[in-house]
C-alpha cells in the first residue's frame, strides 16, 4: 500500500528536505581531490544533528556512515568508513537521509554526483544525463499519471544518450520509514504501474552506467558497483505529488 502522507506530515517532509538540501550541498563544496569520504561524513552527520535530525542511514540494516559515498564505478551503499581519499579525476555520489526532527520524525532521502577536480568528457555525461533524466521525470509527474510511464521516460532519455540505467535496484516510497512503497524501477512501459496520488511521496533516483547496466556486490557485502567496472552516476531527489502537480522537497 502507498502512503499518503497528511498536511501536517508534509510540511515537517517540506522542512526537513530543506535542510537536507542545506546540508548535502555544504558537504558537496566540500568535495575536492585529497578529502576523505570520513571526514565528509562527519560533517554531515554533524549538521543534521546540529539541525535537530538524525541520519537516517547510520545503523539502518548495519550501515556504518550518515553517508552512502560511491566513487567512479560504485552505483549505491558504500559506507564512508573506513576512510577513503578522492583523486583528481574521480566522479562522487554522495546519498543521504534525514529523520527530521529526530525523534518521531519524517525521512527525505537526496543524492548527487559530483566532479572532484578535472574530469573527462565521458565523466562530465554521464553526470549531466542522469540529472537531466532525473529532471525530465519529474516534469511528468502529476496526479493519474502511472508509475511506468516516469519509469519509461528516464529509461529512453539515458539510452537515448547511450548510456544504460541500472535494472536491479529502484527508487522508492518515503516517509514514515526510509524505504516504503512503491519499489521505483528506472525503466518500464508506459501505462503500467501504480497511479500517482496527491499526499504521495516518492524518492525517484536515476543510476545510470556507461556500460552494461549489470551490478555486483563488492566485497564489503554493501556497495553495489557496475559488473563491468563502466563509471555510474546516481541523482535523487524526495518529490511530493500534489494536486496539480508535484513538488521536489529536497531544495
């Protein structure tokens, strides 16, 4: 079942995805070649509990970190400990939740990709489609539309862009619990899938490869990387749909 969240619920997502946004971007300046995925963590969990929050993925299902810190051919959930320095060269996605307030809170979830220092022309891409593909969807988004038809659009705008986007892992329902329904594929068929309802709130996050859309599991048993070692890209925002519209509440 799909959660639709209440005013009073949505203004407390509405605020906290502010200052997740807030904080995820003082932590994305922060990026540089020489700086460690520890330190940047620190930061961050810092600011969400100066903030009144608590990070949503510390301890979740074991996770060590306040941040997912992928590099380079990592898609999703590499923990930032232990600690790991950034070259010149490397593209860095940072993912994070926030329970805001703290306790008996609502969770917003964003992610973004970043350069570290100068990067090639095929690394520059693939960032900028999957932020496009991720800002495409969510100009589609309003009430009645269907899930897949989202799904679909991130999918040919990305192969459209011979790129590929990832088929084994999915955005998602949030909120009330970190991971709630629907699970969110980045790729379908129009006209499929739940439809969209106001009091809804979805993270929608593209991960896209520059090779084979095919993943493993590295060896720490958390970080999911491209099968092939190809670059990936992810970007996330938590959208809400609302009457007319949607609105992205991670800004």
């Amino acid at each position: 079942m799909i959660l639709i969240k209440n005013p009073q619920e949505i203004e407390t997502m509405r605020k906290g995805g502010q200052i997740l946004a807030r904080i995820l971007n003082l932590v994305a300046k922060k990026v540089a070649p020489g700086i460690g995925t520890k330190e940047l963590d620190k930061l961050a969990e810092d600011e969400i509990r100066r903030a009144g929050g608590f990070p949503a993925f510390k301890g979740y299902q074991g996770f060590p970190s306040t941040l997912c810190t992928c590099i380079n051919s990592e898609i999703v959930h590499a923990p930032a400990i232990p600690n790991r320095k950034l070259k010149d060269g490397d593209i860095f996605s940072i993912d994070v939740g926030m329970r805001w307030p703290a306790k008996k809170g609502l969770i917003t979830d964003m992610a973004k990709t970043i350069p570290v220092g100068k990067v090639d022309k095929q690394a520059k891409e693939i960032m900028a489609v999957t932020e496009k593909s991720l800002n495409l969807a969510i100009k589609k988004i309003k009430p009645g539309v269907k899930l897949g038809d989202i799904s679909f659009a991130i999918q040919q705008y990305v192969e459209k862009n011979k790129f590929n986007v990832v088929r084994e892992l999915v955005g998602h329902g949030v909120g009330r619990k970190l991971h709630e329904e629907p699970q969110i594929p980045n790729y379908g068929r129009k006209d499929t899938g739940p439809q969209l309802e106001p009091g809804m709130t979805l993270a929608f996050e593209p991960m896209v490869t520059a090779g084979s859309f095919k993943i493993e599991l590295g060896q720490d048993r958390q970080t999911y990387q491209t099968a092939d070692g190809s670059l990936s890209a992810h970007f996330e925002h938590t959208i809400l749909i609302t009457k007319k519209g949607s609105e992205v509440l991670t800004k």
